[in-house]
C-alpha cells in the first residue's frame, strides 16, 4: 500500500515541476514576445510615415509630368489603356483626383473605334463625352481614322463642337458631310484615300478662325472648304490643275507645302496673264517622287516669298536650272532669305554665285 502511495507522490510531483518549467518558459516567451511588439511600434510608425518620393512633389510638378506623359497637343492618345491618362487615376486616389482636375489632359479625343460593334461604338463615343466634359472649356482636338460610316454619328452625337479646334479625318471614301458651325475650328488635316466619282462634296462652312489646312489623297472635286481666309496649306498628291485651281482661291496664303502628282497639265504661259498671285506667301515647300509639271512653278508669283524649298525637277528640263529660278524669282520680284535646291550638290556654288544677296542656300540630293 505504501509503495502505491509513493509512486502517486512522485506522479504528482513531477507534473506540478512541469508545469512550473512550462510557466517560466511561458513567462521567458512573453517577456519576448512584450519587446518583440514593442521593437513592432516603431517600426510600424516608420512605415506608416514613409511616403514614395513620388508622393512627395507638389501637386504642380505632378501636372507638369502628367501633362509630359501625354503625346504632343495634336496626337491622340487612347481612350483606354496603357497609354490613356485614365491610367493615371488607377495609381492611387491623389493621383486620380490631380489626373480628373487637369483639363488639358483630356482636350485630344480619338474617336476611332477599337470595337467596331454597337456596344463598342456606344462606349467609345460614351468616352468621347466624358473626355471633352472633363476637359471643361479648354479647346478640344478631336480625330476619326478608318471609320467613314460613324462620321455622321459622331458628328451628330459629340456635343461642344464650339470647342473643337483641331480635327483630323483619315477616311477610305468620300462621305456626304456638311461640317457647319465649327466657330473654333484653326485647323483641319483631311484624307480622303478613295474618292468615289459623283460623290457628294464634303463641305466645312461657317468656320471663321479656320486657318491651316491639310489634305491628303483626294480628288480636289469632293472638298469644299473657306480657301480665302486660309493662312497655311499642305496640299498631297494632287495634280497640278487641281493644285493650281486651289492656291487662286487662296489669295492669303503665308505657308505652303505642295506634294504634286507627276506628269504636264499646265500649259505654258498660264491661262492668266499675270500668273496664280500669292501676295502674302512667305514659305513654299515642293516635294515630289516623279517629274512634276514642269511649268507649275513659273506660273506662281509670290512677292512677299522668304524661304523655298523645291526640288530641280520642277525646273524645265530646255533651261538651266539657275537660270530658270533666276528669271522665276525675277518675276515675282521677291527677296530670299533661305533657298533650299533638291538636286546635284555640286550646284550650290553656281546657286550662290547667281543669288549672292540669299542668305542661306543649301543643296541636298
């Protein structure tokens, strides 16, 4: 009997010694655990207090880089994606909040379609408004590319067209449009790449400040446009009929850039006597990839003419070429300050021998 008593002492005596050990190491395991979160407190604050560098700028200087994440003014940016400044306001809320109050960041508006189905057309003009509602009363540059069968819609549906300032049309066909009432309207970059025969013209009417104007691929006959208050014109790929009817209609011309079709239309000696006169031209750019007409140059008399670029071929091939500019310019009574010949440049001494009061005078091959 005794024997069994001794051994339940012992029993009792070595759990009571356990559990005293597992208390000290309980007691030894909250004392570290006590400076573990206490070492956490600090830590914790300076964390909560870092801020990325980023976050640190003011708030002009992050407008100054949202405004550089963008394209130039005139190129469009997407509506969505990477490259959209809705990407901005998906960093955290500051940026979002700055990105919604810079109006210039959404003033450029491609229309162009990425989903060519309803829901896709509904959404992109959707964007289309909530961007130019966003730009508040900044101008708006506003572009269609591809999509001739939405111009009507879009012209239709997009509201303050009294802000639009720049817009660029890219379309396959000619399409029947009447743009009326753009009174904010300086600039229009027009492409037409397959004009149908006995279309109906596109017409841009009542646009006061329209200035500068470009078009590209287009039979002249599908345009109509206000070519007498025009200041600036980029005319590519026309013939030089069609190119010369234009510039009579544009007696206020200061900038010209032509890009003519190949081959001889013109006759010598031009239907009028004193040739096509541009009073106020000061800079006419030829380019050309074939023979151009040969007698559409001598038929221009531009006096107030400052810098010309244009290449040989221009020049009939039965004179010299320095001789024919010479009689050109004689003509027009113009003074050069900066003459660029697209020929041999083994000529450019004889093109300063024979102009010496030109400034500059380069040749590029």
């Amino acid at each position: 009997m005794l024997d069994f008593l001794e051994v339940d002492r012992t029993f009792l005596a070595d759990n009571e010694a356990q559990i005293l050990d597992l208390e000290a190491q309980i007691s030894a395991l909250q004392r570290s655990l006590s400076l573990l979160r206490a070492a956490q407190i600090p830590a914790r604050e300076r964390l909560y207090s870092y801020k990325y560098p980023v976050l640190t700028l003011p708030n002009e200087i992050i407008i100054e880089i949202f405004l550089w994440f963008l394209a130039t003014y005139r190129g469009p940016p997407p509506l969505s994606g990477a490259q959209s400044p809705t990407c901005l306001g998906q960093v955290c809320r500051r940026w979002r909040d700055i990105a919604l109050a810079i109006p210039a960041l959404w003033r450029v508006i491609d229309m162009t379609p990425r989903d060519e189905s309803l829901p896709g057309v509904k959404r992109t003009l959707h964007l289309a408004c909530l961007w130019a509602e966003r730009a508040l009363h900044h101008p708006l540059s506003v572009y269609l590319k591809e999509h001739d069968s939405l111009l009507p819609i879009f012209m239709t549906n997009l509201p303050h067209r009294d802000r639009w300032e720049h817009l660029t049309l890219n379309l396959r066909t000619a399409v029947s449009q009447v743009l009326d009432s753009l009174p904010a309207l300086k600039s229009l970059d027009l492409t037409i790449r397959n004009p149908v025969l006995g279309s109906q013209p596109f017409i841009v009417q009542h646009s006061p400040l329209l200035r500068a104007v470009v078009l590209n691929d287009f039979d002249s006959l599908h345009v109509t446009l206000p070519w007498s208050q025009l200041t600036s014109l980029t005319l590519l790929y026309l013939n030089s009929r069609d190119c010369m009817r234009i510039l009579r209609q544009s007696p206020h011309l200061m900038h010209c850039t032509l890009r003519l079709l190949g081959g001889n239309v013109l006759q010598p000696g031009n239907d009028n006597a004193h040739g096509t006169v541009l009073p106020r031209l000061e800079s006419l750019t030829f380019h050309t990839r074939s023979d151009p007409d040969a007698h559409f140059f001598e038929q221009l008399v531009t006096p107030a003419l400052r810098h010309l670029q244009i290449s040989e071929r221009f020049f009939p091939r039965n004179q010299k070429p320095v001789d024919f500019l010479k009689s050109s310019l004689s003509k027009s009574g113009c003074q050069l300050h900066e003459l660029k010949i697209i020929g041999k440049p083994s000529a450019a001494d004889a093109y300063r021998k024979a102009f010496p009061t030109i400034s500059t005078i380069s040749t590029t091959y």
